[in-house]
C-alpha cells in the first residue's frame, strides 16, 4: 500500500524499501538524496548525479528531510556499511 505525505512528492510504501520515504514513481529514497547533499552537491548539482529526478522533486526530498531529520538519519545509520566491511578500493572515496 502506497501512503501519501503531506509533500508533492514524497511517498511510502510497504513494498518499496519496507517504507521507507521515496520519490513518488522511483525507488529513489530520501536517504539517497540527504547523502549527496550532505556530501556537498548542491540540490542543482543532484538530478546530474540521479538524472531521473528533477530540482522539484529533489527539494521537496529536503524539505521531507528538514521535517523528520530524525526519521531519515535513522535509515541512513541502518544502511551504513562499517568502514571494516567496505573494500579497500572504496574507502575514503
């Protein structure tokens, strides 16, 4: 079942990522879009990297953000991969 939020373009459904926050019509989660942005794209910068967004629906992914930080930051911390796991090739990248 897919639930609305109250942003434009911000979804959930227990079928996608079991719930977590996506982009309506992807499987693009806020998570993804909060990762970058911390990483310091710029939100203009973003739909380069998932070119299947666009700026809108990218904002109102932040604005999801600003509004359940603590909700977001939880998925990110469950999909972190311990810096002990990561191959060696990748770290620090």
């Amino acid at each position: 079942m897919t639930t609305l939020t109250r942003h434009r373009y911000i979804v959930q459904s227990d079928q996608i990522l079991g719930g977590e926050p996506i982009v309506e019509g992807t499987r693009t989660p806020v998570r993804a879009i909060v990762e970058l942005w911390r990483m310091g794209l710029t939100p203009e910068d973003i739909p380069n990297r998932l070119p299947h967004l666009t700026l809108a629906q990218v904002f109102d992914a932040l604005s999801y953000y600003s509004d359940h930080q603590q909700e977001i930051n939880g998925y990110s911390e469950r999909n972190d991969i311990p810096e002990n796991l990561l191959d060696p090739l990748v770290r620090g990248v």
